[in-house]
C-alpha cells in the first residue's frame, strides 16, 4: 500500500506544480514533455484547423476583456486592452480583437489566443 501512496502522492505533487498558476501558458518544451507521457492511443493527434470543431473550450468569449502580451510582429501593441469580438478563430486559428491604444484610435486585429491574457479589471 505505501507504494501506490507514494505513486499517488508523485501525481498530487505534479498536478500541484502544473495547476498552481492556471494563467500560465506551457512553453514548447514543456508541452512535448506532457505530450510524450501520455498514451499514444490517447495522445491528441494535430488536425489541421479547419477541421476542428469550432467551439472552443477557451475561456475567450466574444466580449472577453483582454490584454495582448508576447508579440514578436506588432511589439508596439504588447500590454495594449482589447476586446474579443467573436470567439471563433478564423482559418489560421485567430481571434479578431478591438484594440483601445492609449491616445489612439481603435484598431481591429486578429491574434493568436495564446497571445491574449484574460483582463479580470480592463480599466
């Protein structure tokens, strides 16, 4: 018995490290690290984006306040509020967000959601 409490302890303590920042977004090396552990009946196969099913298990909803962080392409709009207009990303797996820039005008964009971060507080 105290093999399987020790087994059982090994898992809570990495669920705990995992689940400790729920925010937080895997790094490449990590996810294949996961990814590896799993089942190979079970692992997630990659599907192109088309074909999957277009309701999102995401907390983005249309209306979602965010912040956009992590972008290489557009730096200057890294920290910038937005709002997500529709939930469903487009063919290259993209939400279209309005952007409220400070001293500028709004401006749409579509992003990667994993460049979002989810506003608690917009303003």
């Amino acid at each position: 018995m105290a093999c399987s409490d020790a087994a059982y302890q090994e898992c809570l303590l990495k669920e705990l490290k995992l689940f400790r920042d729920a925010n937080r977004v895997m790094s490449e090396e990590e996810r294949r690290h996961a990814l590896r552990g799993l089942n190979s009946l079970v692992r997630p196969r990659s599907a192109p984006l088309h074909a999957l099913p277009r309701i999102s298990s995401s907390p983005l909803m249309a209306g979602s306040p965010v912040r956009l962080a992590g972008l290489r392409s557009r730096a200057e709009f890294n920290g910038t509020i937005g709002e997500v207009l529709d939930r469903d990303p487009d063919s290259h797996g993209q939400l279209l967000v309005r952007l409220f820039p400070e001293g500028a005008s709004q401006k749409l964009v579509w992003v990667d959601p994993g460049k979002l971060q989810l506003e608690v507080h917009p303003l």
